[in-house]
C-alpha cells in the first residue's frame, strides 16, 4: 500500500508497509523510550513532518508498527497451531519460534519482549500493549489445547491453560536468551527438553 502525504506542499510518496517494517526494527533494538525520532526517520527515509503527517507521532507509529508485526507473527503462530495433534501443535511452535528469534534478517529476539522490558511510568501503556500482544498468542495455544482436551488429544486432567502458560514462558525465555546471544541451536536443545515433559500423544 502506497501512501502520500503532503509537506510544504510538495506530495511524499512511500511505501507505509515497509516503514513500518523499518521503524519496528528501530523499536526492537533500542526499545520504545530508546528509539530517537532521528534514529526511526533515518531508518524509515522520511522526514519529521512526514513522520508526524502519516502517523500523528511516536506512541501512534509505535503501535502500528507493533499491530503490524505482532499480525505476521501471530499468523506463523496460528500456522503453527494447524497442526493435526496437540504435541506436533506445540513442537511446531516452539521450534518455529526458536528460528524466529535467531535467524531472518531482523534483531535477534523478540520485538514484544525487547520494544517494553524497561519503561518510565509515563509509557507504562506501551508496555501494556506488548502484554496483550503476547496474551492473544497465548490465547491462540490455550484454544487450540482446549480443543485437543476435548478430542481426547490430551492427558485427563491436564490443564491446558496451564500448558499453554508453560510454552508460552518457554518462548518468551527464549526471546530473552536469544537477544543476549543463545543461538539458534542453543534454543532448539531447550526445546528437546521441554518436549520431554510434554506428555501429551504424539
């Protein structure tokens, strides 16, 4: 999608998609109150009042950015949540998400966990915008588990809010780890282990 906005009446055309792209890689390395506004123009290849013309300002670009970053991410989630029984279910998951953090052309980590670890009171709401992000995939493996729970695909008696909690604070560890360095087969050795644990059919 292509979108113009006009400064000093002069049109500026770009591609919205790929700034968007652009500013959320800003976000992820240097965190929302990290994130400069030069540092985001730069990177985004506008200017200020192209910036504040398109997108009303820091917080508004921030959460389209994220609102488009956390769609592709929950779309390879629910891919992921495809999978015909519940353990191939989960092991997708984890091991998708594990690629995710480590390789592709993009920060190591984990946008949601990196863009709000650390925020002053003002921007509390920041990082309540990448809680719920993280909720709603969370949601996403509870529903799917539920499912399994009624179609006999899990153990009786497992609780599968509880098991969703369990893959999804696996994941987010890893998000952390990766940032710090894991790599990608560091990752996937976690995986092995939890999978261990998941006494689910398979």
């Amino acid at each position: 999608m292509r979108t113009e906005t006009h400064t000093t009446g002069r049109p500026r055309a770009f591609d919205e998609e790929t700034v968007l792209d652009r500013a959320a890689e800003v976000f992820w390395r240097h965190g929302y109150e990290g994130a400069s506004l030069s540092a985001l123009t730069s990177a985004m290849g506008i200017n200020r009042p192209s910036l504040y013309a398109t997108f009303g300002s820091k917080e508004l670009l921030f959460r389209r950015a994220f609102t488009r970053y956390h769609e592709t991410k929950v779309a390879n989630a629910r891919a992921a949540l495809e999978q015909p029984t519940a353990y191939a279910a989960i092991e997708a998951f984890l091991r998708s998400s594990a690629d995710a953090l480590t390789t592709g052309d993009h920060p190591p980590g984990c946008l949601s966990i990196q863009g709000g670890l650390a925020c002053s009171p003002e921007n509390a709401h920041i990082s309540e915008t990448l809680a719920a992000g993280r909720a709603a995939t969370e949601t996403a493996l509870e529903e799917r588990l539920s499912r399994a729970a009624k179609e006999g695909d899990l153990p009786d008696g497992m609780d599968a809010r509880a098991l969703a909690r369990f893959v999804m604070t696996l994941s987010e560890g890893h998000a952390v780890h990766a940032a710090a360095g894991a790599s990608r087969e560091d990752l996937q050795a976690s995986v092995d282990i939890a999978l261990r644990a998941v006494t689910v059919p398979h």
